[in-house]
C-alpha cells in the first residue's frame, strides 16, 4: 500500500518539480502576485501563500536533483569501471572524505 502512495507522490512531485522549474512559472508567480495586489488582496495572505509554495517546490527541486545526481554519478562509476587502466578507487569517490580525495588526486592510496 505504501509503495504505490509513493510512486504517485514522486510523479506528482516530479510533474510540479518540471512546471516550476520551467522560465514561464517564474513570469506567472509575478503576473500573480501583481494582480493580487492589484485587486487589493491581503498582503499576509499574499507573503504567507509565497513562503509556503517556496519552501514546498524547493523540496520537491532539490529532491529530483538528488535522484539525477544519483542517476548520473552511477553512469560515470559504471564508465570508469568499464574503462581499462583507470583508477577503480575513483569510482564511488563522492562518498569519501575530502581528504581522502586529495590523496587520492596526488595519487596516494587513502590512508598512506
């Protein structure tokens, strides 16, 4: 039961993610807020509605970025692993410290 809730949360979220992120929602907030003032409109209710439609599209943005990022960090691991004569240790290196990443750009094993 949970799974299928969650899977019609990520599309929803994925579809409002893509609309807000689209150049025309941004022109489309302003015309709104315009006409909102325009009419007369509290402004409380105005500030309190863009705070909160801020705080949930950042979310629902920042967590599709987090699957891309996913996404993509396992197609590069996938193609250093593929590749002859490169360095394994490099793949899944956005796990490690950044200490760890320096000795391993020096070309020193971590913890040498």
């Amino acid at each position: 039961m949970i799974r299928p809730l969650y899977r019609a949360t990520r599309h929803v979220s994925n579809l409002i993610a893509d609309a807000a992120g689209h150049p025309a929602a941004q022109l489309g907030v302003l015309v709104l807020c315009i006409g909102w003032w325009a009419l007369g409109g509290s402004e409380t209710v105005l500030a309190s509605s863009v705070s909160i439609g801020s705080f949930v599209l950042t979310q629902m943005v920042l967590n599709q970025q987090r699957r891309r990022e996913l996404a993509l960090q396992l197609k590069i691991d996938e193609l250093i692993l593929s590749k002859r004569g490169a360095r394994d240790e490099v793949a899944g290196i956005e796990s490690k410290t950044e200490a760890e990443i320096e000795e391993i750009r020096a070309g020193r094993e971590p913890g040498e």
